[in-house]
C-alpha cells in the first residue's frame, strides 16, 4: 500500500488523467486534468443516479481515448454520506479513487487566483490540483463481514444516543412529578421500576393503590429484591412528595409513551448487540482478544469495525495513524513545544481506545503494571492521560499481532517495554 507523497506522485505519470470531482447532494461537478496540470475537455455536471453516473463514465473514456491517456484517477472530497454512492459505482471500473481532505481544499483555493470563492466550478479543479501533488488517501470501503459489523456497530451508536436521549427525558419526568423516587429506587431502569412506573406512575396512585397491592403486583411478576418493605418506603415518599399536581393526565400519557419509547430503544439495543456478537464470533481473532481480561464485545466489535481488516496493514504504526494517535512535534530554532497526539484520524476508533484503556488499566494485571511504570519511571515520567494514550498504543500492537499473525495473546511479551527498561544489576 503506497503511503508516502513521493510514492503517490509516481502514480500520475504521462499516461494518467486526473480528475477532481464536487460532491453535492443531487448534482456533482468534474473537471479533468493532464499530469501536468493541463486542463483536458470542459466542465461537465451529472446527477446522483445511476444515469448520472453513467454519463460519467462515458465523458471520462472519451476524454481519456482522445487525451491517449491509458489511466483514470478520480479525486473526491468526501462530503458527508453524498459520495459513497459514486465510489461504490467507480469500485466496478478500472478507474482509481482517491480522496483528499476537506481541510486542504479549503485551504488550498486560493492559489490559483487569489480568491477564496468557494464554487461548483473552481473545486474540481483545486481537487484534481492536491491528487497531481499525492496530497491524498487511498479510501478503504469495508467488504462483507467487516461491512456488515461497521454498520451495526454505527447502529449500536445511534440507538445508545436514543436510548440516553429516553432515559433522560423519563429522569426529566420523575423530577417534576415525583421528585421522591429516586429515593426508593436508585435507577428507574429495573424491572420492577418499570412495572410500578406502567402500574401507578404518580404519588396519587401510588397512595391509591397501596403498599400491599404494589407488593403483589411484584410478585406476581416474580421479580426479586422488592418486597414490603420497599413498598412501605414507597407508600411514605408518595404521601410525603412535592411534585407538581397539575396537568396530571397529560403527565400519565407522556410517561406511558416515554416508556414504550425506552423499552423500544432497549429492545433494539439488545438486537444490535446480539448480531455485533455473532459477526465478532467469524472473526477468527476476536475470540482470544475477549480473552483478555478488561476487554469486552463492544470494545473488540468496535475496533475491528472502524479498523476493518487489520491485515490490510503493515505495521502498528499504521493503526496508530488511522486513530490519530501519531505524535506531532511543535518546535523551531531553539524552541521545543510539547509533544501531542495529531487528532487526524477516525475519532470513533480513539474513542474506543480510551474508553478501553480505563478498565484495562483497572481490571487488568499487565496493562496496571504497565500504566504505574509508565507514570513512576524515572526517566521521562508520563502523566496519567499520556500514560493511558500509550496503553490505547499498546492495545492496537496487541491488536495488531494477534489480527495478522493469528498467536495467542502473551503476557510476558507485554511487559517487555518494563524489563527492557529496568536497569541491569551488578555482576
């Protein structure tokens, strides 16, 4: 996989024809260009649709056939969800897709004419402009079982953000009209919450129903650690509560349908969940990974979504890049600035990574043998969120090794950073 400019400007040679494409909702714009920079043909304009599309392609062989061009790179700027229709139509021809950030477009405009005027027309050509000077990526699209698992695992991401969004808007609920629960159930959430909340959601109910028919509603839906006596405790808050006492019809509806909203969003979460599970169980180095105490199914589906096949890549440095944990240098002359993590990758992927490295340097052995030597080491001590940037380093080598190499996972290999480091001992 070439990843340097040099070896992305060696692409383009005399044969090749570059083009820049404008990606829109409806209509995209192309330009195209020689290796020199040369402009070949005119502007054109297609729509998003499989004639859109095809008309392309047509303009683009012409263009090459007379141009005697015998390759096609085609630039896009990725623009939300807009492009991924075209890049899956250019997957079945022999042209080369390539993307340039967003950020060097807009930059980039005005060094043709001094003018950042932003249009249909003028970026194309900026776009065809950073492909002829390797300023780009080669996308990678998910095939098949990696495919499936990044779009459930987007799935899971959207329904958490619903299922919080629910759970927030009923604690929003309880605290205008009785503010006193929480005092008797620590969370809402349980069974028998939920069973009392759809029963007698109000403190009028509450003392209306009393606390021996509250026990037996329990009861009869065999649900444990509820009794009596929560019910009693019950019974007093609802006597005792300063909820608000109007609108109370409107109140009961609009707990009903918070909680058919909630129970909704939990029952998809659990679906989501079980079909991440059962595509992770294909991959054949998921299963020794959750074997590493301190990881779990959402940690390990997740990192495999965002990264894919990780044998597609040649080292850990590589993954390290794509979670924009590569370290960045600010310095000049004399001075020297502070190291920091770039940023410039998927920010789900470091998401995870951190999210992972908290209970790994909590519940794991190695990894909290490794976070106290990073953090108490004599020689360049790191504080604690340096150190666990370095375990998020760490777990994508381990991810690393075991993905492409197909190994068990080693404790004593991971400690190698600590014995390598610790001084020898006098003969």
């Amino acid at each position: 996989m070439s990843t340097t400019q040099n070896e992305k400007i060696r692409q383009v040679t005399e044969t090749t024809m570059v083009i820049g494409v404008d990606i829109a909702s409806e209509v995209h714009w192309a330009r195209a260009f020689d290796w020199r920079g040369l402009e070949l043909g005119k502007v054109i304009h297609f729509e998003n649709s499989a004639e859109g599309f095809a008309s392309f392609q047509n303009w683009a062989s012409e263009l090459s056939a007379k141009a005697g061009k015998d390759q096609t790179i085609v630039g896009l700027e990725p623009t939300g969800h807009y492009w991924f229709t075209l890049a899956a139509s250019l997957k079945e021809t022999p042209m080369k897709l390539v993307l340039v950030n967003p950020y060097h477009v807009k930059r980039s405009k005005e060094l043709d004419d001094g003018n950042p005027t932003k249009n249909d027309r003028k970026d194309p050509k900026t776009i065809a402009k950073l492909v002829l000077e390797g300023r780009y990526q080669i996308p990678y699209i998910p095939e098949s079982l990696y495919a499936e698992l990044r779009t459930v695992m987007n799935l899971r991401w959207r329904i958490l953000k619903e299922l919080t969004s629910a759970e927030n808007r009923i604690q929003r609920w309880l605290k205008i009209y009785f503010p006193e629960y929480s005092q008797v159930f620590a969370s809402f959430t349980g069974a028998a919450s939920i069973a009392l909340l759809k029963e007698a959601p109000l403190p009028g109910d509450i003392s209306a129903l009393g606390a021996e028919k509250i026990n037996a509603l329990w009861r009869k839906l065999k649900l444990r650690g509820v009794g009596m006596k929560r019910a009693e405790r019950l019974l007093k808050a609802s006597r005792e509560s300063v909820g608000c006492t109007q609108g109370l019809s409107a109140a009961k509806l609009e707990i009903r349908l918070l909680l058919e909203d909630f129970e909704a969003k939990h029952k998809q979460y659990q679906e989501v969940m079980a079909q991440a599970e059962a595509l992770c169980g294909q991959i054949p180095a998921a299963a020794e990974l959750l074997k590493i105490k301190g990881l779990g199914l959402i940690t390990v589906a997740g990192i495999f979504a965002e990264i894919g096949d990780v044998r597609r890549f040649e080292s850990p440095r590589q993954l390290q890049k794509l979670a924009g944990l590569a370290l960045k240098e600010n310095s000049s002359g004399k001075y020297k600035g502070r190291t920091q993590i770039s940023r410039r990758g998927r920010a789900r992927l470091r998401a995870i990574l951190f999210q992972a490295a908290l209970p790994l340097v909590k519940n794991n052995p190695e990894f909290r043998k490794l976070h106290h030597y990073y953090t108490t080491r004599e020689k360049n001590p790191l504080k604690k969120k340096q150190s666990l940037i370095a375990i998020c380093c760490k777990l994508l080598r381990v991810f690393f090794v075991i993905a492409t190499k197909g190994c068990a996972y080693d404790r004593e290999k991971l400690l190698a950073d600590i014995r390598k480091n610790q001084p020898q001992k006098a003969a």
